[in-house]
C-alpha cells in the first residue's frame, strides 16, 4: 500500500473514527483503525464490536492499493503534530511508514485479517433525512438520555418514523426532550420504531458533512446502518422498551410566557452561582409582569435576577434544576416559550417547530 494523503482532511477523519475506539479494552485489535487505500480514495474504519464507523477520504493520491491495521491513536497524534500539506503512507510487511518533508515515522501495525467485519448497508435505505436537520434533532435530544442507568432502554434515543416525519425522544426518567426532523424519501413503511445508542447518534457532530447532505437509513431488529456520501456509521441498537413518553407530556399548561433566550439562560446561570448544593435548585417566582429567578445558599448567600415578561394571570412559585434547564435553553433557537401550571407539575420549555422539553420540578 502506497499512497498520498491532505494532512487536513486526514485528520478530520481521523478525529471522527478514533472516537469509536474504546480507551479500555480485553481486545487490542479494536484500538486500531484499519487504513485502506482503493482506486482513488482512502477508507478509515473503526469498530468497538457495538459501533462502527467507515470514514472516506478523496482528497488522495493511491499509487499502490492495500491496507494496514494501526493503533487509531498514535496514527491521529502523528497527524495531528504535523505542518506538512500532505504526508505520504506506505505499509510494508505489517509497518506503516509515514514521511513528511522532514519527518518518518514508522508505526508497528496489526495483522488486518484480525479485524472484525463491520456491519454495512446491505439493500435499499427505509429513509432518508436532510444531515442537517437530523443534526439539529440530535442535539436538541441526546443530552437527556440517561447514563448508566440500571434502566437500559433510556440509554438511548429512541428513534420513531411517523410518515413524513422522523422523530427523536430521549429521557432520563427526570426530564424528556423531543425533536423531529423531515424525511425526504421513504420506503413507505407506516412505522419504524428503534432506540439508538448516545454513542452512534454523537458521531453525526464530528463528521464534516453539508447540512442539506441526505443521509441514508436503515433499520433492522438490532442495527441501524447510517450513510452519506463520505461515512457510514452502523450501531447496534438498545434493547429494552423505552417508556410511554406521551403520557408524561402535560397538556393543560395555562401560564405560558415568551422570553429571549439568551436572556433567560443567562439569568438561569448566575443565579445558579450560589444554589443550595443540597437542593440543586432554583426557584422561579412568576408575577404579572415579571419572572423573578432566585437561589438561597445559607453557607454561601443569596442570588436574584428580574426578567420583564408578558404575562398577567395568577402569581406561581416552582424550583427547577438549574443544570436541567440550562441544557435545554443551550440547544433553544432565539425566542424560547415556558409553559407551567403549578409548583408540583413539571413545566415546559419550547422553541422552533420541533423541540419541546419537560422537566420535573424540585422541593425547595
């Protein structure tokens, strides 16, 4: 195998598949990142027996096709420190030579028959959604799925293919959130329903793809196979039955106010600045006129901040974790709408078309 590589598209790639390859492991074979050099470009795979990534890089230079097995790691390092354009891979009986204008490296590599096969899409795709819009569901979800937690179906976001719409739900049994994104085309199957490990659905950030990029998805009893036209990221999925989340949704919210994002988040985080560390908690006084937030620490001392807001129904007191909050205003557009109905009710936070969040209150 003999080819030539941009140093920044390489480590781009890099970066992604080395996320797969677990720090700890019985199984040295899968800290390696198999390099496969084909007709005109360069694969990188990575699989920790639960999640596979494939990582393809074009802007290459192959004069001897071939492939190696190295440690993902030490591979990224050395790509990493180097101020060469370009760097040239050549693996001879099992070393992989790296040369830069000044620079040889020789990494002692694997035997590439030892690497496990990685699960691809095999047959048509059930659907497909625009990259940046399933980016975007993502992230609005994936920060409120539990972790190890001895309850395994919510270690995960559960995945749910309503017609023309593919929706996204995580819990960790404190709070929920849910986004959706549009499918462009689908196999026509009335319903598809998966739970799809954090790990998997992450992987969607570090990968350098266009926003308006399809990505391909399929679906089976234990995988999800995901593709584009650069990556190919395959999980198997989470088993288990993840809870009934429409029951928990309250639906008679009667005090609703509007705020600008920024504005609440920040006032969320200073007031958490002096939260009792044994409630964990903030209290949110709401009168007409005004949202007051506040803390009370009798170690540390005391926090308000006074928010202006439209809203003249009855008064209502009710402590959140400020912790819960602030991640759901991280991922909120510009405005963001709180819905509350009394102290011992969760409330809700909404923003754009798809994201809605509950979370639970606290004692104060």
């Amino acid at each position: 195998m003999k080819c030539i590589c941009d140093r920044s598209a390489l480590f781009e790639a890099l970066s992604a598949t080395t996320a797969v390859t677990p720090t700890r492991t019985t199984k040295p074979v899968l800290e390696c990142v198999r390099f496969t050099a084909e007709a005109d470009h360069v694969v990188l795979t990575a699989y920790d027996q639960e999640v596979g990534l494939r990582c393809r890089v074009r802007q290459v230079e192959v004069t001897e096709p071939g492939e190696t097995l190295v440690l993902g790691k030490r591979l990224l390092d050395i790509v990493r420190e180097s101020a060469d354009e370009t760097m040239t891979f050549e693996a001879k009986d099992d070393i992989l030579h790296i040369r830069g204008a000044d620079s040889h490296f020789q990494i002692v590599g694997q035997n590439v028959r030892e690497f496990p096969p990685v699960p691809d899409l095999e047959g048509e795709p059930q659907f497909s959604v625009p990259v940046g819009a399933l980016r975007e569901a993502v992230a609005q979800t994936v920060f409120a799925a539990a972790r190890e937690s001895t309850r395994y179906a919510i270690n995960g976001v559960l995945w749910e293919l309503k017609g023309k719409r593919l929706q996204l739900v995580a819990t960790d049994g404190r709070r929920l959130a849910m986004s959706a994104a549009p499918v462009e085309k689908s196999s026509g199957e009335e319903e598809v329903r998966a739970i799809v490990p954090t790990k998997a659905v992450n992987l969607l950030s570090r990968l350098h793809l266009e926003a308006d990029e399809p990505i391909e998805v399929r679906l089976s009893p234990n995988q999800v196979v995901m593709r584009t036209g650069t990556a190919t990221i395959s999980s198997v999925l989470v088993e288990g039955h993840f809870p009934k989340y429409d029951e928990v949704i309250p639906r008679d919210h009667d005090k609703l106010i509007s705020l600008k994002t920024l504005e609440l988040l920040s006032a969320v985080r200073r007031v958490a600045l002096l939260a009792s560390a044994e409630s964990r908690g903030i209290r949110l006084n709401l009168t007409k006129g005004s949202l007051i937030l506040s803390s009370r620490s009798p170690e540390q001392g005391e926090a308000t901040v006074k928010l202006d807001v439209e809203y003249s129904g009855p008064n209502l007191d009710i402590g959140f974790n400020p912790e819960f909050v602030s991640d759901a205003l991280k991922v909120c557009g510009e405005t963001t709408t709180l819905e509350l109905k009394e102290t011992s009710k969760p409330g809700i936070i909404k923003s754009g078309p798809n994201f809605k969040y509950v979370v639970m209150p606290v004692n104060l």
